[in-house]
C-alpha cells in the first residue's frame, strides 16, 4: 500500500483519528495539472483533508467536496473525494507564482487571499449538507479545524503539509484529523493539548522516515491508541466518454444543432483530471437523434 490512511482512536474512545501518507497522488496531480510549486502545496493540502474526510462517509455513494474560492491570485480550488478516499481535484490558476513566505516556506495563504470555504457531504440526504465559512488563514489546515468547530460542532485538530523538492516534484504530502468526541475529559484534552503543540511539521516527519501510524503514535502518546484499520487512498477520476455524452445530450437539441452548424465538432475537457473528450460532426449527430 502506498498512499494511505490510517484510522485510530485514543482516550479510551473519546479521540478519533486520522493520519495519512499521500505524496503519490499529490505528484500525480501536479503532473496532471503542471502547477507551480504554491499551487501543488494548496492542491496537495486539500487533496489530503479530502481523502481523510471521504474515509469518514459511511455510504457506498457517498460523496464530500471542498471548496476554496479567494480573492489572491490562485483564485479558487475544488477537489472531491468518495467513501473509498478515492480523490480528484484542480484549482482555477495553477500557473501562480509567488515568494515563498521564507525559505522552504511557500506561501499558500497568500496564494489563496481572502475568501471562503465551502464543505458539501452529498451523504444519500433529499438534499446535501453543505457548511460555508470565511477563510481564516488560507493556510487550509487551520481553516478546516475552524470549520469542524463553527460548522459540525466538533472540535477538531487538522495538520496538513505538502513539500515540494527543489525540481518541483513533490517529496512527501500528508497530513491528520485528530477529533474530540463529547464524552472527552479534561485531562484528555490537556494532554492531548500538550502533544500537540509539541509535534513537529507532519512533513518534516514523513521526510524523515515516519509512517502515519508512527506520527499518530507521537500525537497521541499517553492516550492508549488503537489502530481500527488502513485505507489506501489515491487520485481517481470516473469521467468516461459516456457520460460526457450524456452531458452533452443534456444540453438538448438546440445547442447540439447550434454546435453540429457553427463547429461541426465539440472537445469537452475535464477539469478534474485534464482528459480531452473528441466527438466529429457524425458522433455529434448520432447524439442529437438521442436527443430529439
């Protein structure tokens, strides 16, 4: 198993927790979307929080996705993830450069600026949930635990990091969840509190040879740990040929008739992975007769 997560729990079931190794899907992504260095840690961040937060759906469809939209120069990102922590995602200018905060540190939250975040669960409901709040860093770690606090009224700790080597691939991604359920005492939190602050950056300790497990391990020493399981997580997107055909049936008649007379050809391309989709003139008629 390469990317992964592992899932835990501490403090004598008052502490759920997530850890997870996802430098393979975060390279892909940046080869996918060849985004700049701050653009691949913004990416890798919440492609991390996404997968960790798709292994908590409980339902086969079930579906979560992050939204950023900010007013710096990296715009925006959207990236979704399944309850098989099976993740995609892109962010709207993924060319942005700017100076790094200091060195070895890119500046994400500049990249992001101002804006907000939006959380939508598509969780089998007549509606999805969806909570929104106003950035409070852009640094997405931080905004995430704000989230889970104002949002799910759970307090939360979230830890995310990508690094980005020197020729802009990236060494190691990763990140954790570490929650508080309700029935978590005081020395709990305070010891919970103390590791916390005493952890160094979960890159840093991915770089250095750590495992997920090990990390958790450290976090959550003194609060009898137990490892529930390990999830594989990786970057996938279900876009097919069919169901662009069925978007572009979707469009009805009249657009498709518009598109067959002005271009005599359509190319659809997907944000999420980047996969062109070709149709000629004949494909384009074939879909019209299905439209009609």
């Amino acid at each position: 198993m390469s990317d992964y997560i592992v899932r835990a729990t501490a403090g004598g079931g008052s502490i759920r927790a997530f850890a997870a190794t996802t430098g393979e899907l975060v390279q892909h992504a940046r080869a996918v979307h060849h985004t700049s260095p701050v653009a691949s840690a913004a990416l890798g961040r919440m492609l991390t929080a996404a997968a960790m937060m798709g292994s908590m759906l409980k339902g086969e469809k079930d579906l979560v996705t992050l939204q950023i939209r900010g007013l710096g120069p990296l715009k925006g990102a959207v990236v979704t993830s399944d309850s098989h922590a099976r993740v995609k995602g892109y962010v709207f200018n993924p060319n942005v450069e700017i100076p790094s905060k200091y060195p070895g540190k890119l500046d994400v939250s500049g990249a992001i600026g101002e804006g907000y975040m939006s959380v939508i669960k598509d969780i089998g409901l007549k509606e999805p949930y969806a909570g929104r709040i106003q950035l409070v860093s852009g640094e997405i770690a931080e905004d995430l635990t704000y989230y889970y606090a104002q949002s799910e009224q759970t307090p939360s700790a979230v830890g995310l990091g990508v690094l980005v080597d020197t020729d802009t691939s990236i060494r190691c991604a990763g990140g954790f969840i570490i929650q508080l359920l309700p029935d978590a005492t005081e020395d709990v939190i305070s010891t919970l509190e103390k590791r916390l602050n005493a952890i160094p950056y979960f890159t840093d300790l991915l770089d250095m040879g750590q495992t997920p497990e090990g990390i958790l391990g450290m976090i959550l020493e003194g609060l009898d740990m137990k490892i529930l399981d390990k999830v594989p997580t990786e970057f996938y997107c279900n876009c097919t040929k069919e169901r662009v055909e069925k978007a572009l049936i979707s469009m009805g008649k009249d657009e498709l008739e518009k598109i067959i007379s002005e271009d005599k050809k359509a190319n659809l391309h997907c944000h999420f992975c980047a996969k062109e989709y070709d149709y000629s003139e004949e494909e384009l008629q074939r879909l019209l007769e299905e439209a009609k």
